[in-house]
C-alpha cells in the first residue's frame, strides 16, 4: 500500500511542478522568447514566475 501512495504522490509532484514547467517552455519557444531563461526563472521563482510569464509574454507571432 506505500508504494501506491508513493507513486501518487510522484504523480502528483510531476503534475504540479514540472507540467508548468514543460508549459512555460514550449509558449516561449512558439512566441520566439528565451524558452531556457524562462524555465530557470520557473525553478528558481516557481509560482511567481509562472505568474509573470502569464502577464508579460509576448504575443504569438502571425502566420502570414
């Protein structure tokens, strides 16, 4: 029964701190920003930074 637990709570871990991560990545890699500058600022800042790049990423460059 720990084991289960155990996994549940690695599942959880991936959920709530590196799927942000990867998110944060792959929108400043699409909208032409430092994909890696980010992420850092993510591991250091975690929630705050994910709070910042919600407000000040740049918009999605236009697929003409």
């Amino acid at each position: 029964m720990e084991g289960i637990v155990g996994v549940g709570y690695l599942a959880l871990f991936v959920a709530v701190w590196i799927l942000p991560g990867v998110w944060i990545h792959n929108d400043a890699q699409r909208r032409g920003a430092n994909a890696v500058g980010w992420v850092i600022a993510y591991l250091v800042g975690n929630l705050l930074a994910l709070l910042i790049w919600v407000f000040v990423r740049p918009p999605l460059p236009r697929a003409d």
